[in-house]
C-alpha cells in the first residue's frame, strides 16, 4: 500500500478499487481518480508551471474535505449547497498555493466549487484534513455527519462556523459511514479478503441470500457498478440463443404455448426474429383459428375462399385465408363497407335475394327486375313482368326463382340464360291463397307460403298442388321459415307458432310482443324475433321461453318498426321503418354498428358473409360490401 496516496484512497465505480498513484511531480500524470483529475486542472489554470511542479496530490488531497461538503455528505434530501468559500480567508489560500490574495482566492472558489458528480469517493473516504471544520448544533438545521462534528481551530485564528438554513433535523448519532471511515485500508483488505473466503464456502442458495442482503443495502454507486460489471458475464457459458425460449422446447410444446395466443399477438411474435416467424405461421395455428365460430364462413364462401388461396403444392396458405377473415370481420364490426345503389323500380321495393352474380327484387310497381352484381351497372338487366299486383316475397336457389304476390298467387320462374339464347319464363303459377300472399321458402320438394288469409299452405314445387294447408293463426301471418321435421310462423295474432311438418298440427305458441310479428329465424337452440312494437326478442327453442329483449331504451334499437332481420353464426342484422340497418352480437346481444344510407324506410334484407343487399320504400336496392376496405 506504500505506493498509494494515503490521503486519497479513492474508490471511483468506474475504476473499482484502484488507487491514485501517489507522486511528488507534474499533477496531469494523475490518473483514476476524476475527482484529483478536476483538481489538478484547477491547479493547472490558476498556477504558473513553476508552482504547479511543488504541489502534490498529498496536498491538494488535504483540502479535499472543503469539496462539495453539502452535496455529499449532508443527509437532507433538500441538498442546500453551502458556500464555503466567503468563510475561507485570501491569505489561507495564499500561503497553501502560493500567489497574490486575489488569486488564492480564486482558486479556492475552482476547488469549492467542483460537483462530483461520479461520486468517486466511497463512504469509508477519510482524508488527512489540514484543517477542521464546526458545524453548531444550535437550531434545527441541516448538518453534516457526525465525522464533521465538534468545534475546531482553524490555522487562520479564526472560527469557522457552517450552517445551511434547511427545515430538515440533523442526522443524531453515529451513521454507518462514520463507523466504516475508521477502518484502514489495510483492515479494509483484510476483511475484504476474509468475506470472499467466507463466500466461497456458502452453497448457490446461501450466495444468493447473501446478495440479496447486500443489494439491500447498495446505493446508486454501487447499483451502477454491478450494471455496469456483471452485463459482459450475465450469459458466459450459455449458447448464442439463451434467451429464446422456444429455441430449447420441442416443437410440439412451442405449437401448444403459441395456441393460446390470440391471431393479433400470435402475427406479433412472427416480427420478432426468423424462427420466431416460421414457427408463427405453422399452419396448424390458423387453421384452429378458422374452425373457430366467430370466424367461420359459409360453405360456398369457404369452397371459394380454399381455391383461391391453394398453393402450388396443393396446400392451403391458411394464414393469408385467415387474414382474410379477419379482415372481414373487423370490417364488419367497424361499419366500414362500400356502397352501391341500383335504380329501376318506380315504387318502394319489398323484396331482395342475391347470389354470386345478380340481385333479384320484388317491388310494388308489380315487376321483378334481376340486377348483374359485377357490374359497376346501377341499371338492372332484365325485368320479369307476370303478377297483378304487389310482388311481396321472393326466394332464389340456383335458377329457379319463386315469388308472391298481391294477387294471391305464387308464380315459380327459370331464370337460365345462355350465350345465345335464354328461356327465362314463369314455369308454375300456385293459386290457392284467398289473400295477399307474404311469406315463402323454398327447398328441391315443396313451397310453404303463408298469408293474409291466416293460413299456411305446403305446395309441391314440381306440379304446383296443394299438400296441406295449416290454420290456427288468428291474424295474417307475415313470416315463416322451416327446416326438416317443423315450420315456425309469426303473426299479426302476436303470436309465434311451432308446427309439426309431417302432421301439420301446432305444438306450441310463443307469447310476448306486444304488436305483430314481422320476422323471424331460428336455429337448432333459439328463435329471434322481430315485431311491429320496434323490439327483437330471443326465445329457448326447447321451451318458449323468452330469453331476451332488445330494444331502443336499453339496447340502442331501432326507433321505428323492424320490419326484417336475418342473422348466422355470430351476427343478427335487423332493418326497420327509422331507415337503418343494425348488426347485432348473436351471442350477447350488444349492438355492434348501426348503417346508414336509405332515405327511406328499409323493408327488406339478405346477406352473406362479405355483403349485405337492402331495399327500400326509397325505390332503391342498395349493395353494402364489407369486402372492400
């Protein structure tokens, strides 16, 4: 230790544990320690090169305690800079560096006023102070530790006294740093030495208590260290990729952790590197997706979508398929669709179907016009001209098109075109019906119509005879629709009616709108209904139970009659007299968007997975394509 500086055993967190070289010559070949490095610059600027070659560091290390007192060692969290230098006489400075009076002062005010702001100096730093300083203990005030307490002679014969005017009480008794400033430096090795020994001998679970109690104690020095140390050594010994996880897990497990992600977090971890990229796109994982129901689409959408996205291996690109999907579906949610209008009928129109290429609609002007879908045509390209009246209900499967009317009758259509011939007719006219005929479905076997008249009638599509009429309805019925084994019916009795297909008969009634129903679809749990009291209610299939209600209070409903609604695996979308179409949530029932662009009220709707097709009393058909944007 001989060849350190004994008063100024510094230990800097950039320089851990080495000493400033002690020397008795030019002060710029200081090295390690910034603090003497600033205090030979000062040097440096106030003294001729003679002077400087006769002061040490020794000697600039005996001032040292002068430097930056408050900002170091005092307690207070306010840290209330003292100004030691007006309690400093010229001719102190004078005699120590040598010089004129104004100058000693100046370089006192240089040495005062450096801010250690390495904090190079530990808390066990103990200089041989030429001087000492007294800090008075008379008012409640911040002080300095208690190594600084006690009155002193100053060599100038003079007192000197220093208080900082601070709220804050004084430190009372011996802090830690006073008691580590007496241990030597020779002591402070030895026990350094005796600890790693002890160290040494500890187990992985006792070194790592024993760090964990030495963090605790650790200040901003020593946390920047250990930063600044254990980052080149944090990862020795381990492979390039020790810190991706799924570099070290089978395949299988880092295919099972990543299915729990969500698609949007799942696309976020294919950003983060090359492998982390192919294991995210294992189409495994978006195939899960797409089989999931809220993203499921119909089995023609679902056939088209598979051809176009077929690689030249012959497999499935499902990541772009579910793209494509999600897509959809946030557009859906989003309202974010274009729109196109066709113009044609002179009165409001009742009645839409659509397919992949045309638009059929039924008006009250007494035509069907058929609109071409992938043309950019507001214009329809032919008009079937055949009923009497109001065309009210129409179903379109294939080429074959079935309609209602007005005048009581139901007429069945081939709409089978070719290049250069075409034998669109009416092919069967039902009559039967004593009323307006309403409602209708069609499958390859049989037409159920129901009526103004108050019935249900079950033709045979192929020779257009009557099978069987059911009645039980005491109002006109406005809506139906059937699946294999029954038919379910609303009225403008209120009532929704359960009918037994092969026997005809009614095996439950449903009561609880309040006007007539207009609309209505189930599916193998539930019914949804809409009504002329402007609300759309949820019923158990099983038992007639109303499960819920949507209304314009509670729900943010349509504000005028619903006059039609349709809905799939996820979705309801209702249209009504206020000129709106809504699209619900199927499973809560909260409103997701409201779309608007009718004039008029919306009487009619279809749609599938990517479009939805309106009309209205505006005389207009509209197009709403969610595909687009």
């Amino acid at each position: 230790m001989e060849d350190f500086c004994e008063n100024c055993f510094a230990q800097c967190h950039s320089c851990y544990l080495r000493p400033v070289r002690y020397f008795e010559g030019n002060l710029n070949e200081v090295h390690n320690c910034l603090l003497c490095t600033k205090l030979s610059a000062a040097v440096q600027r106030r003294f001729a090169p003679s002077n400087m070659k006769s002061a040490s560091a020794t000697e600039l290390c005996a001032n040292l305690p002068l430097l930056d007192w408050v900002n170091y060692y005092n307690p207070c969290p306010c840290h209330q800079v003292v100004d030691l230098n007006s309690y400093i006489p010229a001719s102190h400075t004078q005699r120590r560096f040598g010089g004129t009076s104004k100058r000693g002062s100046g370089i006192a005010r240089n040495l005062l006023s450096f801010s250690r702001k390495c904090f190079s100096l530990p808390h066990c730093y103990k200089p041989r102070h030429n001087f000492k300083a007294d800090f008075s203990r008379e008012s409640s005030q911040c002080y300095t530790p208690a190594m600084y307490e006690g009155r002193f002679t100053c060599p100038l014969d003079k007192a000197l006294t220093v208080a900082a005017a601070c709220p804050h009480p004084p430190e009372t008794g011996v802090g830690l740093n006073s008691r580590l400033q007496k241990i030597s430096p020779s002591e402070f090795k030895l026990k350094v030495d005796v600890m790693k020994k002890w160290f040494a001998e500890f187990t992985d679970d006792q070194k790592n208590m024993m760090l964990k109690s030495l963090l605790g104690q650790c200040g901003i020095s020593q946390n920047h260290l250990l930063s600044v140390s254990i980052a080149p050594v944090m990862h020795y010994r381990c492979p390039s990729n020790c810190e991706d996880p799924f570099s070290w897990f089978p395949p299988s497990v880092s295919m099972n952790i990543l299915s729990f992600l969500d698609p949007v977090d799942l696309c976020q971890c294919g950003q983060v590197c090359q492998r982390w990229s192919i294991l995210a796109s294992e189409p495994s994982l978006w195939v899960g997706f797409c089989r999931q129901p809220q993203w499921q689409l119909s089995r023609p959408a679902e056939q088209k979508q598979m051809i176009t996205y077929r690689l030249p291996n012959g497999q499935i690109d499902w990541k772009q398929a579910f793209a494509e999907r999600f897509r959809l579906h946030r557009n859906w949610l989003k309202g974010a669709c274009h729109v196109r209008t066709f113009y044609g009928h002179t009165q409001g129109v009742f009645c839409v179907q659509f397919d992949d290429t045309r638009i059929v609609s039924g008006s009250s002007d007494k035509t069907i016009k058929v609109w071409n879908i992938r043309t950019n045509s507001p214009w329809s390209v032919m008009t079937l001209v055949g009923h009497s009246g109001t065309v009210r209900c129409l179903h379109l499967e294939g080429n074959r098109l079935v309609s209602g009317s007005s005048d009581c009758t139901i007429k069945v259509w081939d709409l089978s075109t070719q290049h250069t011939w075409s034998s669109i007719a009416c092919k069967v006219t039902m009559v039967g019906h004593t009323d307006t005929v309403r409602c209708l479905q069609v499958d390859d076997e049989k037409v159920v119509s129901g009526s103004y008249d108050q019935s249900l009638k079950v033709w045979n599509i192929k020779t257009g005879l009557c099978k069987m009429t059911l009645r039980g309805h005491e109002g006109a019925v406005l809506c139906l629709q059937f699946d294999e084994s029954k038919i379910i019916s609303g009225s403008c009795d209120r009532t929704i009616k359960i009918w037994k297909l092969t026997r005809g008969r009614c095996i439950m009634t449903l009561h609880g709108h309040q006007d007539a129903v207009t609309c209505l679809q189930f599916d193998t749990s539930k019914i949804v209904s809409g009504s002329l009291d402007r609300t759309i209610k949820f019923w158990n299939l099983t038992n007639g139970e109303c499960l819920s209600t949507l209304d314009w209070m509670k729900s943010e409903g349509h504000t005028g009659v619903v006059r039609c609604l349709q809905a799939d695996r996820w979705k309801i979308v209702s249209a009504g007299d206020d000129k709106t179409l809504k699209v619900w949530s199927l499973e809560t029932g909260q409103r997701l968007v409201t779309l608007r662009n009718h004039t008029d009220g919306v009487t009619c709707l279809q749609f599938n997975d990517s479009i939805i097709i309106s009309g209205s009393y505006d005389q207009t058909v509209k197009l709403w394509d969610f595909s687009v944007c």
